[in-house]
C-alpha cells in the first residue's frame, strides 16, 4: 500500500497546468521579430539577401548564354521546371566580372528570375534589433539596410530594388528599338 504525498501531487498538477497553459500565449516577440537571411560573397566582399525574397538556392546549374542588350544576363537555366533568365550580381552592382559563379537564387517574383553569384556563406536567423538602415545619404544603390553579426557588418542587398533596375533598362532597350 503506497501513500501519496499532496504536496508532489498539488506539484505535479501545477507542471501539468503550466505546460498546458504555454500553449495558450502568443509566442515570445523576440521569436517573432527574427529575419532569415543568407550570408554570400560577390567580388571579395561579404553580403546579406533576405530569404523572404527568394523562392530557392541552387548551386552547380547549367545557364545556356543567349544574346541580350542587357551585359549583365548571362543566359537562361531550369528551375524545378521552369526555365530562368539568370543575370550576374555582381555586375548589376558594379563589379567586374571575374570569379565563377556558382551560386544562384531564385527570386520571389511572379516571373521566374534568378541571380548568379560566387560564394554561399551561410544561413542567419537575426532579430530586428541587429538589422540597421543606412541613413538615406549613405544609401549605395540596391543597398538600405545592413545585419550586425558578431563584429561583422553585412551589407544587405535589396533584391526587389535590383530587379526594378533590370527592369528599366530593358524597357528602355525596347523604346530604343521601337523608335527606329
């Protein structure tokens, strides 16, 4: 015959009530407030892209070169069915063309588009409180904010800002050759 104790009993109902109840809450801000991003290297540098911006990272894919008034278009590749124009990252921000590029991202966007770049660092999950914004003049084209991670700062290079780009100089070829 064993004997209950009231007291580890009263415990174990207040444990059981208190898990129970943590199902209840609205999970912690701090969980919340993070961003995913991924960590790159283009021409010797580091940066950041924001996952939120990306349908895919792909490594190793064969892009098919095609002509284009657009340097920066290296061609088209597949993408889990779908054929991409894949345009270099580095020249769309100024950089000379130079290292190989085996990286690819696939953008977010209603139209299939991926960039090409040389170097996939790592994945980062950050809080708010680490990504900082450029003060407007200090802003460099297709660069607004930048992450803090341990000592490094990382450029974080606004995706959406570099497709509207391609997308005005490719209008722009268009009127250039409806004009003639």
């Amino acid at each position: 015959m064993s004997r209950t104790d009231p007291h580890r009993d009263s415990s174990l109902h207040k444990l059981r009530d208190d898990f129970d109840h943590a199902f209840t809450l609205a999970p912690d801000s701090e969980i919340q407030a993070r961003q995913n991003l991924l960590a790159i290297h283009i021409g010797g540098d580091a940066y950041a892209l924001r996952v939120a911006e990306i349908s895919g990272l792909h490594a190793d894919r064969r892009i098919v070169a095609l002509p284009s008034p657009v340097p920066e278009l290296l061609g088209l590749a597949g993408f889990r069915g779908q054929v991409a124009p894949v345009y270099d990252l580095a020249a769309l921000l100024g950089y000379r063309r130079g290292g190989e590029l085996r990286w690819m991202i696939l953008l977010r966007h209603q139209e299939p588009l991926a960039f090409a770049f040389e170097r996939f660092d790592a994945h980062l999950a950050v809080t708010t409180d680490q990504i900082v914004a450029s003060p407007a003049q200090n802003r460099a084209a297709h660069l607004h904010d930048a992450v803090r991670t341990g000592q490094v700062v990382l450029p974080i290079i606004h995706l959406q800002s570099v497709l509207a780009a391609i997308q005005k100089r490719v209008d722009a070829t268009r009127s250039t050759r409806s004009n003639r």
